[in-house]
C-alpha cells in the first residue's frame, strides 16, 4: 500500500516532466530548420567553382631519346710476341699516344741473330752445291751430244741439279724466315692510338702462346660508343625511313652526356647497326663514331646516348597536371567561351619536360583547366581564371 504523500508528490511532477520533454523536442525542431535554412542559403550564394585555365602551347617539338652507352676505341688491337724470348727493354710510355711502327717492346734477338748467320751459312752451301751440279749437267750433256757419255749418265746429272736448285730455294726460305724472327724481336706498334699499361715486365719470357697480351693499343679520335634500342624503336624508325618517299633522310646526330653530367660539346654520327636483334633483351646494338681530339674520352667509360628521333611539328602542348590520367584513357577539363566545362577524352604523345603533347581531341585556343579539375562537373559553370607559372615550362 503506497503512502499517500508520495503519491500526491509523483503526480505533481508529472507535468513538469513532459513540458520539459516538449521544450527539448521543440529546439530540436528549431535547429534542423535552422540548418537547412542555413544550408539553402550557402548553396544560393557560392556561385561555380573557381579553377585556373590556360591555353595550350603550340610550337615545333624535338622528341628526344635516350639510352644508356659505354666508349669503345674505334679500332683496338692486342699487342703479342710472334716469337718467345725474355722482355729486355719497354720503349713506350704507358697510356700515351703511339704512332704505327713505333717500337713497344725489345726481345732479346741473340738466338735469332744466330739463325740468321746459320741460315746464311746454309744458303751459302746450297748454291755452291747447286753450281756444282750445273756444271755437271753441262759437261754431261756435251758428253752426251758427242755420243761419249750415256743418256743415263746425263739423265742423272740433269737430276742432281735440279734437286741443287730446289735445296737452294729452300735455304732462302729459311733465311727469309730466320730474318723474320730476328725482325719480329722487335715488337712495334700494329695501329696508332693511346697503349695501355704493359702485362710483362723486364725480364719476363713472352711467346706466342702467353694468354694475356702485352698491351693493348685503342684508336680514340675517333672513338666509339656502342648502345643498344628497343626492337620497337628500331622499327619505328626504319618505318619512317622507308616512308621518306624513296629518298634516305640523313641520320640524326648522337650526342652523349657523360657520367659528371655534362654534355659532350662535340656531335657524333651513326656509323653502325648490327645484324640481329638480341633475342633475350629485345634490343639492337649500334654504333656511333665521336671526334675526340684531345683524347678526354677513353674506352670503358659509360654514357647517355641522346638522339632527337623526329619533331612533331606545330604539336599542342598542355600542362602534365592539366592531363587527368585514367586507368585506360587521359582527360581534359576544356572551358568554352560560355564558362562551362567540357570533360573530354584526348590522346596524348610523347611528355615533353612538364609538358604532355595533346595529339587529338584538342584544339588550338581552348581553354584547359589546369587547377580545380576536381571541383569541375560536365557542362557545368565554371569560374575561369587565367593561370600564370612560377616558372615558365621548358619543351627541351
């Protein structure tokens, strides 16, 4: 059984309870009425959405390519002993330029030299034998003739000189080679160019059969870079050769930057292709021939290779930023003169600097959102303005 003051006591709370419900159920109402007012009117005054537009550049552009080289002399030559004997003397100086013919390296000639007194002596004897015999011949013939001496006797001295000439000629031949031996003790230069440092030193035996030469001489004015291109590249431009209306364009020049990063103030010229594609890379080899006067360019260094393949002429050019790059297509925001944009779909080119050549779906004097394209919605407003870079773009 309740008490009669606490129920008396609940009933008068009752009231004040559901006015204080009411009161929060109305400012709630007020606030979300408020809201939307609020809402309604930012949505009136904000207007379209500023973005920064810019026309598209339009000029000759160079497309450029580059691979990754290494120098080479354009004729090397391995110096080797063409006959053993001991080093006795070096007569270069290592890493400089040396001249056909110069002498390189001294073997010790004594045993060749005794070959060739040996030879001498041997040829000597074989013509005084071979003398010998022709008088025989001669005196047997007559012999012959006046029916003294028999056919076989004649037939024999006629054959006894004949092996006398024939041993003659091979004592020649065997002084001929003894003086070449002699002479090949002295081992000189096969090519002019720069030698490198000597394999044996003083004393060393060397011969014909040593596995390392003795030096190596490289021709480097001019010198050599070899690199290696794409199959695709390669057939891109054998395409564009042969389209040349039957006539051969002269190649484009090479020009290297070297490994400080700087550019080789001298052009080169193509002077090579190879004669098949590696079939594990998917590449061709070529060479190019530089002046190198001053012999700053050595063999074994590594290079940039740069060549302007061809020129796009008259190509539009926009900003990489104004190039919205899907995962199979590229767009473009374009304003026309009634501020409302355009999301396009373009084909784009070669990247050029900072640059994106536009290859279609762009005319020349449009206007290309360069900022804000994510604010922009299709033929929607816009509020234009002209965008300005810091820092002008460059197309090389």
């Amino acid at each position: 059984m309740n008490h009669p003051g606490i129920f008396n006591y609940r009933c008068a709370q009752a009231p004040i309870a559901r006015l204080w419900f009411n009161s929060i159920v109305l400012i709630a109402i007020a606030a979300v009425f408020a809201g939307c007012s609020k809402s309604g009117t930012e949505d009136l005054t904000s207007g379209p959405p500023e973005v920064l537009v810019t026309e598209p550049l339009q000029q000759d552009v160079p497309v450029v390519r580059e691979w990754i080289g290494s120098l080479d002399g354009s004729v090397n030559a391995d110096v080797r002993a063409r006959v053993s004997g001991y080093v006795i003397s070096q007569n270069y100086k290592e890493g400089t330029v040396v001249k056909q013919g110069d002498l390189l390296f001294q073997i010790d000639p004594s045993v060749y030299e005794a070959a060739v007194e040996q030879a001498k002596a041997g040829l000597a004897q074989a013509q005084a034998n071979q003398l010998q015999t022709e008088q025989t011949e001669q005196r047997e013939t007559q012999l012959f003739e006046q029916k003294v001496e028999s056919a076989q006797n004649r037939d024999n001295a006629v054959q006894s000189n004949t092996a006398a000439k024939a041993a003659v000629k091979a004592q020649e031949a065997t002084l001929r080679q003894a003086e070449l031996n002699l002479e090949f003790t002295k081992i000189t230069a096969p090519i002019g160019g720069v030698v490198g440092i000597a394999n044996p030193g003083i004393g060393d035996l060397v011969g014909p059969g040593d596995a390392n030469p003795l030096a190596t001489i490289s021709t480097v004015d001019p010198i050599k870079v070899y690199f290696q291109i794409s199959e695709q590249d390669y057939l891109k431009v054998a395409q564009e050769r042969t389209e040349a209306n039957g006539t051969k364009p002269a190649p484009p020049p090479v020009e290297i930057i070297l490994a400080d990063g700087t550019l080789y103030p001298r052009q080169g010229k193509f002077s090579a292709v190879d004669r098949q594609v590696d079939n594990q890379t998917g590449t061709i080899r070529l060479a190019a021939l530089f002046p190198n006067p001053d012999n700053v360019l050595r063999p074994g260094q590594f290079v940039r290779v740069r060549v302007t393949v061809r020129t796009l002429h008259e190509a539009l050019l926009v900003p990489q930023r104004a190039v919205n790059e899907m995962q199979t297509s590229f767009e473009l925001a374009v304003v026309g003169t009634d501020n409302k944009a355009e999301i396009r779909t373009v084909k784009v080119g070669e990247r050029v600097g900072s640059l994106w050549v536009v290859v279609d779906g762009l005319k020349p004097g449009e206007r290309v959102v360069v900022e804000g394209l994510q604010k922009v919605r299709d033929n929607e407003p816009v509020k234009p303005t002209e965008w300005k870079p810091e820092h002008p773009a460059q197309t090389q």
